[in-house]
C-alpha cells in the first residue's frame, strides 16, 4: 500500500497463488482496480517468480534460516514472547537491509532473450521505468483515494519499534545501561541476543 500511495495507482493484474496473504492481496486488488484484477495461479507456472524465490533462498532467506535456526537447536530460543520479542528486536533490520540488496540485485539483473519473441528482456528496472523502449506502456491504474484509506485500514506498517512497543523500549534501556550497540553483522546480532537475553531473563527470574 506504501507503493500504491506513492505511485498514486496499482496494477491493472495481478498474479498470485492460493497463499493465506494473498486472499488479503486479492481483496484489495479488486477493490483498487476491479472484478477480476486478480488471477490465481500456481508458482511453479511462473518460471520468473520461481527463479526469483530460488535468487532469495541462495542470497538471503538460506543463511537465515541456519543463523537462528542454530539458536533453537542450542536451547536459546524456546518460543516463548521474551525470545520471540528479542529475535525481532536484534534481527529485524539485519533481515531487512538483505532483503533491499537482493530487491536491488534482482531488479537490476539482465533478463536473457527468449526463444519466445513475445518475451521482453533487458534489466526489469529500465522494462519497468521505461515500457515504451519494449513497445509497450505503463499499466498503472488510477485509484480513488476513498478505497486506498479502506485498504490501508487493514493494513500493519513498520514503525520504529520492531517488536512490541513496550518491550522494545525496554530493550533500549538495557542496551543504554549496558553500553551495547546495535548489531551490523549477524554475528553481532546474535551476541546482542545472548546478552538481552540474559539480562532480561535473569531480571524477570526467568
């Protein structure tokens, strides 16, 4: 919805599988560009998506998933609000700024030519700002205002707390009590971790 303010429009179509989150993506697609604005699809038929959710897993989504991962299996993560809340304090803009690299990385790559001569190919960034070069234009839809505030009404947007609100300022005292520094690198992610989690454990008796 950010990019729908933004850009003052959404998509004429848009494709997606049966997931729960694109029923919500449905709803407000057909409600932003109308009836049948949204076709449901299997990934695997999509051999773009496909290779991009291949790109994400080997350049971000993998190494994640193994660096926490290891916390479980060590005993320091159990599931509880406590851990749960700490992994998104300490974790969440590390995930974040590799999420924007690969979004740069993906948008800039070069799409090979096809066999298929009906298929673009070029860096989707320059297909994308600039359609007319590939001899086709922009699809944007105008929307109303009154149906972006209806759709932004059911929407979750990132502030500046990057867990719950309470415990995210209570996180602040500890590391301003303790001298810690927010974490650049996953190693020093989990360290921080490890120290709020001892600190806030050993506090709340835990």
């Amino acid at each position: 919805m950010e990019a729908v303010t933004e850009l003052l429009g959404c998509p004429r179509m848009v494709r997606g599988d049966m997931g729960t989150e694109n029923g919500h993506i449905a709803r407000m697609q057909t409600l932003l560009s109308g009836e049948e604005s949204f076709l449901y699809g299997a990934s695997m038929h999509n051999q773009r998506i496909e290779s991009f959710w291949c790109t994400l897993r080997k350049e971000c989504s993998q190494f994640w998933m193994d660096t926490l991962g290891s916390l479980k299996d060590r005993g320091y993560f159990t599931g509880s609000a406590v851990d749960t809340n700490l992994i998104q304090f300490c974790f969440s803009m590390l995930v974040q700024r590799e999420l924007d690299s690969v979004k740069t990385i993906w948008n800039t790559h070069r799409i090979r030519p096809s066999k298929n001569e009906n298929v673009p190919h070029g860096r989707p960034v320059v297909m994308y700002s600039m359609p007319e070069i590939f001899h086709t234009r922009d699809y944007l839809k105008a929307v109303d205002q009154r149906d972006v505030n209806i759709c932004e009404s059911g929407c979750l947007f990132r502030d500046r707390s990057t867990c719950d609100p309470e415990m995210f300022e209570l996180l602040l005292i500890y590391m301003s009590e303790n001298n810690l520094a927010p974490p650049t690198t996953a190693q020093e992610g989990l360290e921080l971790y490890n120290a709020l989690r001892t600190l806030v454990l050993a506090d709340f008796h835990m």
